[in-house]
C-alpha cells in the first residue's frame, strides 16, 4: 500500500492541537532571538529537560537547546530502568536507596504511570558466584523494605520455582533465586514527553542546535551563539543565566567559558545488546558478576535487553559506540545466567552505547559515586552533571534551589519558591495505560478495529495521548498500517511524531520516537519513506 504523506496543518490559534504542536524551526528561532530569558539550559538530556520543566514551571521565560535530538546521545543509551539501586546497599548507602525508592514509587504512581512500568527481577545464586543466598535474600528484603514494601516483601525462591516463570534461565549450579521488584521505562519517551512538558509551561525549545560560543557581558556569562545544524542558520540567545548540561561535553563547554578550566568529570562506557526474544520472559535477570558489577537480562519493548559494560571511556563522546568487543563481553557475562540458545548472534538486532558522566577522582570508574555536582565557573555559567532517569526529578529541584540561592538573588525575585510549587505534576498523557488500550480497541468503527499489539504499544508510549494517534488514523486508514510488519508502530505515529515531537530526522523517528530501529526494522525503504513525510511539514 502506498501511504499519503500529509501535511502539517498550520498550527492556528484556535485548534485544540495548536497548544500541542511546536512551532516551526524558523519561528522557534526568531522566539530564542528575541528578547531575554531568564534561563537558558544548554543540552536536552536528563538533566536539562528536568530543569527546564522545574524552571518553565516557576515562572521563569526558559530557553533550551541541543546540538543534537532531544535525549539523542546518553540519555536515550541508558538501561531504561527505574530502580533503587540494589547494589548501592552494598555500600552502606541506606538513606540513598529509600530516596530512590522515593522517586521510582512517584514516578510510576503520579507522574508517568502511562511510561513506567513494574517489572519482577530475578537474582540467582550460582554455586562459587559472589554472593550467597543468604546474604542476596537479606538485601532484597531490605530493599523491599526500603520502598515500604511496595512492590511485595523481596525473598528467595526455588530454582524450579524460577526456571518455571523464566525458561530461559540456566539452572546448572544454581543455588536460589532472590526475587525484588524495580520499573522500567522507555527513555526517549520519557524524555518526549518531559519535553513537551516543559514548552506546555512556557519554554522555548529547539534541537539540531549547536553552541558554537558564549556570549559575555562585563565577564559574565550572558547568552550563547548557536547555529542550526539543519539548514546552517546562525542566531543567538541573550540570557541572565546559562545553565550547563551537556552532559560528556560539559568540560568543552566550560573552556568557551575559561579557556584554563581543568576537567571537571571523567567517562565511563556503558553498552547495551537488543536481542529478538524466543521464548515469553515473565521477569528480568540481575546476575552478580563479581564484587561490584551486576549483568542485566531484561524483557523490554518484546525484546531481550542485555548489559551493561563499565569501562573508562576517554575519546570523543560523538564517537562512542558498542564494539565488537563489548558485544562479546555482554554475551560472554549474559550467558552466566541464560540459556545459549536465547543469546546467538543471529538474535542481535542492535547495540548502543552511552557515557556515565562520573565525579574526577581516584579509583575505578565502577566503585565512583554516581552523585550529581552543580559548579559555577568564573564566568557564572552553573554546569550540572551526572544524574539518573530513577531521580531526574529531584535533580531539577536541587538545580532550582541552586538558582533560588544565587548571591545576587535575581532570578530568586522572580520565581515562584519551590515549596509553593505542586510536587508531583504529572507529564502530559498520564492515564492508566490498561484502559487507553481498552479503548483504543473498542472505539472503532465496525471492520477497524486496531491491532492490540499496536493498541498496547500506543497506550504504554504515549497515554491518552495515543487517542489523538488513533484519530490520525481515523481520518486516514492508511496511517492506520503498521510501518513494518514485524513491529507494531503505524504510519500515523511519524506524523504525530513530526507536527507534535519536534522529531525533524529520520533518526528522531526510527529511533527515539519509535523503536523500529532497536527492534532492527529500520530499512533503506522505511527510512526513505519517514523522510519523504518530515519533508512534507508545511512551512
């Protein structure tokens, strides 16, 4: 079937859609040209999404930019969990974990029950593996205490009773299984979403848009000069305030400030394996690789998610990738919990990797603390950096009580106090995602009924958003097919993705926007095909 590409409307005043869709790129630039903000965030990962969201939300007039997508570098590479952080009770980090636990449980409660999902994990104890059963079934209990047993009392199981719930479990030498529960999610869409967010409170934000220098006033960091890495356009931003979070390039960016700034941070490589699954995976596997590591196993998106590596990392963050041999290290380790058959090569359909942006300092990169540190340089540029999906939300509040208490006290003036600020707003589309579903399959016209794979993908990507998908193809039963036959996304999400998503690449689609991509459905035609409908935006 040939499938129309449609035109985005023009985004006029008065349509219910207009509040949601992004203004074009030229409009978007001319808004950033003109005037000051109280606040530019430079880069739009985990940490600068989050502060614009804060920051929108208190009054601030917030800009944000990133040189590349939204989440395009390390923030869509992350292992999409949500999670205490089991392994941090090994540190004695108690305060830590129940933080964390804090965040995970608002998160999938009152802020994105429509993103975040409860998942089971296995732990096994394996004959001569690091830990005993004894000492795992404490630590789950306590970690399940931690959260106040939200998510059922953590214990140990039978190795029966685990290979029945998983069969591709390796049962040889294994001792127990110690069962707790985490969420996971799907990063970039958690992103999308935080973005959209933070422009329905008012920011202006835009992609492809690089830094290409400081502005000063009087030696203070005043603005940024950027040029649009779509059509070469060069523009400029005036601000009071430049907040840093670049992420890996956060030390570039303080030597546009100072060029005798000394590193700030040090890099550690993090790869991920996306394999097809072969059998049904009812929990995920969290297997001890020595004293300090753990290997993931996860059933995400209808994939097998393996990883993660923990290596220094210290080339350009551009051209971090996972290597053939960090694909053979993540087999090599996956296979000390399952079965062969489900971890042949010929299963892989990709594998990315991102940077952990860690505290400077001695010691391996995997005993260094994952801590976020907010700095001001001598310019007054504040830079943040490090932070984790589970506690973004927390990040932007430290961000925000950091500009609340700046010496000069400006933007204090003119902010709403955090603590007169709702604390749990949700991101946009929160619904139970089981019901969107429901309806999604029921609300049809006779002889339309949707796929419940795609009703399933849209509810749990986009909440009750996906109603406005479903739409789309309503007025156009050729959005209504799947994009590729082994996936479940249709046609209708690369328009909504273009007109609501600021997805302006086929990257941004196929990527981070869907998971056709890291489901290995990304061919030459589809990826033609998405370009021809990105081109096709009106203006």
């Amino acid at each position: 079937m040939t499938i129309p590409i449609p035109q985005s409307p023009p985004a006029t005043g008065d349509s219910p859609a207009a509040a949601l869709r992004p203004g074009g790129r030229a409009e978007t630039r001319d808004r950033l040209s003109r005037g000051t903000y109280d606040l530019l965030v430079i880069g739009g990962g985990i940490l600068g999404t989050s502060v614009a969201w804060h920051a929108s939300q208190s009054g601030l007039r917030v800009a944000m930019v990133d040189a590349g997508d939204f989440a395009g570098a390390t923030s869509s590479a992350s292992s999409k969990l949500v999670h205490g952080g089991l392994r941090y009770l090994q540190t004695g980090a108690v305060k830590l974990v129940a933080e964390n636990h804090h965040e995970r449980r608002v998160l999938a409660k009152d802020v994105a029950p429509h993103l975040v999902n409860p998942l089971t994990f296995h732990l096994p104890v394996y004959k001569g593996g690091p830990h005993g059963a004894a000492k795992l079934g404490a630590g789950v209990f306590a970690y399940s205490a931690l959260s106040a047993f939200g998510d059922g009392v953590g214990r140990v199981i039978s190795p029966a009773r685990a290979a029945a719930a998983n069969p591709a479990l390796r049962t040889e030498n294994l001792k127990a299984v110690a069962v707790y529960g985490d969420h996971q999610m799907n990063d970039s869409r958690v992103a999308v979403m935080t973005v959209r967010a933070a422009a329905g409170s008012g920011a202006a934000v835009l992609n492809h848009a690089e830094v290409t220098g400081l502005r000063f006033t009087r030696g203070r960091v005043t603005g940024a000069e950027l040029r649009d890495r779509l059509d070469g356009t060069e523009f400029g931003v005036d601000a009071r305030l430049v907040l840093n979070a670049t992420g890996p390039w956060i030390d570039r960016l303080r030597r546009m400030e100072d060029k005798n700034s000394d590193p700030s941070i040090r890099l550690s490589k993090g790869a991920h394996l996306v394999l097809r699954r072969k059998a049904p995976w009812r929990a995920a596997m969290a297997t001890p690789i020595d004293k300090y590591r753990i290997t993931f196993a996860l059933p995400w998106e209808d994939q097998l998610l393996l990883g993660t590596t923990d290596e220094p990392y210290e080339g350009d963050p551009a051209d971090v990738r996972a290597t053939e041999a960090d694909i053979a290290q993540i087999l090599d380790e996956a296979a000390h919990s399952v079965r062969d058959e489900h971890l042949s090569p010929d299963l892989l359909t990709y594998a990315f990797a991102g940077l952990r942006v860690l505290p400077g300092g001695p010691g391996g990169v995997e005993q260094a603390k994952r801590e976020t540190v907010v700095t001001e340089g001598r310019g007054g540029m504040l830079s943040v950096a490090g932070g984790k999906w589970t506690t973004y939300r927390h990040i932007g509040r430290v961000v925000m009580r950091k500009l609340a208490s700046l010496p000069d006290g400006a933007l204090a003036e003119d902010m709403e106090p955090l603590s007169q600020l709702p604390r749990r707003v949700p991101l946009p589309g929160i619904a139970n995602p089981n019901a969107v579903a429901h309806r999604l399959l029921v609300s049809r016209e006779p002889g339309s009924r949707m796929d419940p794979l795609t009703a399933r993908q849209l509810a749990t990507h986009y909440g009750s958003l996906a109603l406005d998908i479903a739409r789309l193809a309503d007025e156009d039963p050729a959005l209504g097919e799947r994009i590729h036959p082994d996936g479940p996304e249709i046609w209708a999400q690369v328009v909504y993705a273009r007109d609501h998503e600021w997805a302006e690449t086929a990257d941004d689609v196929l990527r981070r926007r869907t998971t056709l991509t890291v489901r290995g459905l990304d061919t030459p035609e589809i990826r033609a095909r998405v370009e021809e409908i990105l081109a096709a935006r009106a203006g």
